[in-house]
C-alpha cells in the first residue's frame, strides 16, 4: 500500500463570489469549471488551461448577456465522481430551523464531544454550548486514493445550533434552533470502526474554506473552492505524491497528506 502526500501547486481564481464545481479536466489538464452566483442562479462557465491561463468562457453576467450557450464538453472528459463508496457519512435529521424541545432536536442530530464543540465553535463563530450537533452531512464528491478502502471525499456539513432567545421567521413561525453549514475536504478510510472527530476531519486539507467539488486525474488533485462575500471562488490544484512504503500505522491518518 502506498500512502498519499498533497502539495498545492496552483490557484486558479474565478470570477463571481458563489457556489461552483467541477465539470471535468481533459486528459491534457484543461479544467472545466461552472459557477453559479447571486441571488438569482446566474451561470458562467470557464475552461483553463493546466497552468491557469483561461481559454474559453461563457457567463450570464447577471442577466445581461440573454445568449448564452454552455460550454461544448469534449468526449473524453474526466468528470467527478458521486457519493457512493462513501455514502455512510449521508445523514439526514433535524430541519434547518424550528423549536428545540417540541421537534426533539437532541435526539434527531448526531451528537458532538464536548471537544468538537470547542474546536468547531471557531468556525461558525458560535458559543461551544450553542452547538447542538450535526443536523445534515451529504457526500458531493469522493475520490478513491487506495483501492478498496482510502478515500478523499467532499462533504457538506450542517450543524444545527440553539439561539438565546426566540426568533420569529418571514412565515410568522417561531424558532429557538438554527442551523449553519460547513464544506469539507478531508480523508475517509472504510475501515475506520468509528468516524473520526470533525474537529480533525476539519483540518485535513489545510487552507480551504469551502470545498465543493473534487477530482483526481493523473496524480493532480483538482478542488473548486466556493467563494464568499470577502473573496471569489476558484480552482485549487494539488499535485499529489505517493510514497513507496506505507505510514506506521499508528500515525494519525490527516499526517498522510502533509510533506
């Protein structure tokens, strides 16, 4: 078994602040990528050449180009791949929003330690005792690092959250719980008896913010990285090097991707 390291290699930003993915790298190393941004869902699509340079293009502009055709996708393209090995860390519990004590919420979330709510309190910027639990988890992308079992997933988490005071939504309906979602990029290995702690899953691919989307072609690790109002998404390339003889396995399994 030989053991991954990953090396950023490349940043490739994109030109809107929303949600974007993959829609697939050529055997050459063109990427292609889609962005959906604003409030209304408007398009724009973008093919790269490996080291970034743009070389197609086509974008709604927030309505105002009213012809815009999608990309021409070549045959041979590579394309992400779904949930499927990894689809145990699916999760589906609490809504979004609504009454902690009428709806059951501890018993719908799974629950956290009280050292994943120190560490992730950080992260969504809350009081560790607000943290509830996990209310949601979806798989959007996995890569498989070592055949059968080793795998690089991208994974959307929902935390679930109590409020200090009662809130009343646009509806007129009240709520005491709220929820918050965080995008991950970390390592799965199915024969882990037990999942191991967010606090750590969190922190294995060091420096992104909101992975959406993942693909493994040719020892390049290709990531889009939704943006934000601070800053715009992009395209973040690894390049990934595999070692002759496997970790000791005692080491931690996030110390397999540091060089």
């Amino acid at each position: 078994m030989r053991a991954p390291l990953f090396h950023h290699h490349l940043t490739i930003p994109l030109p809107h602040h929303g949600d974007c993915s993959l829609l697939g790298v050529t055997p050459e190393g063109h990427i292609y990528v889609e962005e959906i941004y604003a409030d209304d869902g408007w398009l724009a699509q973008h093919c790269y050449a490996s080291d970034g340079d743009l070389l197609r293009s086509v974008d709604e502009l927030e309505g105002q180009n009213t012809t815009v055709q999608p990309l021409e996708l070549p045959d041979d393209l590579i394309t992400p791949k779904t949930g499927w090995h990894t689809m145990a860390l699916n999760f589906t519990g609490a809504r979004h929003r609504g009454m902690r004590v009428n709806e059951r919420l501890a018993d719908l979330v799974q629950p956290l330690s009280i050292a994943d709510k120190m560490a992730l309190s950080g992260r969504l910027k809350l009081q560790p005792m607000q943290v509830v639990g996990v209310a949601e988890s979806y798989v959007l992308a996995e890569i498989e690092l070592i055949h059968p079992h080793l795998f690089l997933t991208c994974r959307r988490i929902r935390f679930a959250y109590a409020l200090p005071t009662e809130q009343i939504d646009a509806d007129g309906e009240p709520y005491d719980y709220d929820t918050l979602v965080i995008y991950a990029l970390h390592l799965f290995d199915l024969t882990l008896e037990e999942e191991r702690p967010l606090s750590t899953v969190l922190d294995d691919l060091p420096g992104l913010t909101r992975p959406m989307d993942c693909l493994l072609h040719d020892n390049w690790l290709y990531v889009a990285e939704g943006g934000s109002a601070e800053r715009s998404s992009s395209v973040q390339v690894w390049r990934v090097e595999w070692l002759d003889k496997p970790l000791p396995p005692d080491e931690a399994l996030q110390k397999k991707i540091y060089g």
